[in-house]
C-alpha cells in the first residue's frame, strides 16, 4: 500500500489550524449504536479552488458546529463557505478586504490572516452553490473559482468510509452505547494550505484530548497516511 510522506511541521500546522477555522454510517453494526453522521463537527461537500500566478486560493463548503469549538463534544451544524487565500509572499497586513463576485453580485468581503497557516481566511456564513460562478479580487489579483469536487476519484463518502476501516479501533473505543466520545471532522487540504496536492482529512478528537487524523489522496483511494 503506498503512503504520502507528510512533513511532521504539516501535521503540527494542521492541528493548530483546526482552532482557527452524509451519508448516514454506523459505528459498529448493532442498530441503535452512535453513528459517525451524527458526530461530524466540520464536512466539507463542495471544495473550489483557483490561481492567479504564483497565488492560490480555495473554497470549502459544506456545514460546520456553531460554536466552532474542537473539544470532543459536537453540536450543532450550520452552514459556512470557507475562502482561504494564500499569497507568494508574506503581507504586512493583519486584515485585508477583496471584491468577491458569486455569479453576477459583487460584494465587498474582509480576510483575517491566519499566523498558523500563513494565509488569509473568511466565513461567508451560507453554503455556496457548486455551480456558481465565483471571482475574488484583490488589490489587481483576481482569482477565479473552479468547482473540482466533481473530478474527485475518491467521494467525501468514500473518505469516510475509508477512515471507518483505517480508524476502527479508535472508533470503537470511543463508542458507547448510543453515546460517541468525540467528534470528527472532514475537511479537503491543498495548495492555500501548504500542500503540494488535494487530499481529504479526516479527523476524530476524543473527549480524552487524543486526535486522530486521517489524509486520503482524493485521486487515489489507496494512498494515505495516518499520525495521532
């Protein structure tokens, strides 16, 4: 089985970065157990991503707890629309503002620069379409979003299921009864976050402060790689 080799400095910015920002699956297969569907903290469904020369950007969508808060303990969803934009070089700025353009509305939108990651990030608040059009412009660097979750081989389904076989002893361990001690998360990684290439995350915290993660090439089902 091939692995990816990660940098252990990804793994590290990976597990602070969580502080900053459906398919139903049983745990275990006794009916009336937990089940992962209903302890997903973050899911991302649509991921966008563009360039415009050097820079790159992305667009996660899907639904996430409110409040956002990685403690082992889920709560309740509400949709969000996550820009990440990652500049070649390092801005002096600690906020910056951007036109954003979804199909033919321009709004004005402000990005907080995250100091773990090195990029600039904003919550729309509501779940974007996969088929908008969408355009970011900043200071004369524009980019225009792609909807590639379509060109996935591997589905955010199929993630998961993949981390359910991967994970199992942890899952178990974590689950009792109708009760899961945790919450897990299920994100996609690329460019904007320091990543050569896309993968999905998976992520189970335990109440216990242990984290398990997951990352899963999204075009090759068999290539991932596991890190407590």
């Amino acid at each position: 089985m091939k692995k990816i080799s990660i940098k252990k400095s990804h793994w590290k910015k990976l597990s602070v970065a969580f502080m900053f920002m459906m398919t139903p699956i049983m745990l275990v297969g006794c009916q009336g157990t937990a089940s992962i569907e209903d302890n997903m903290s973050e899911q991302t469904s649509i991921y966008f991503t563009a360039k415009s020369g050097d820079h790159s950007a992305s667009i996660s969508v899907g639904t996430r707890e409110n409040p956002y808060i990685i403690d082992g303990y889920s709560q309740k969803n509400c949709d969000f629309s996550l820009i990440n934009v990652k500049f070649n070089s390092n801005l002096s700025d600690n906020i910056i503002a951007g036109k954003l353009t979804v199909n033919d509305k321009e709004s004005d939108v402000t990005l907080d620069f995250n100091p773990i990651s090195r990029s600039y990030m904003v919550d729309l608040g509501y779940q974007l379409d996969g088929e908008d059009s969408v355009k970011l412009v900043y200071e004369g660097i524009e980019f225009n979003f792609e909807n590639v979750t379509g060109n996935f081989a591997v589905s955010g389904d199929d993630a998961i299921e993949i981390a359910k076989t991967q994970l199992s002893k942890e899952i178990s361990s974590y689950t009792n009864g109708k009760t899961f001690e945790g919450e897990c998360y299920l994100k996609v990684l690329g460019k904007a976050d320091s990543f050569d290439k896309l993968f999905w995350c998976f992520t189970i915290e335990g109440r216990d402060g242990k984290t398990y993660n997951i990352l899963i090439a999204v075009d090759n089902a068999n290539d991932f790689q596991m890190t407590k």
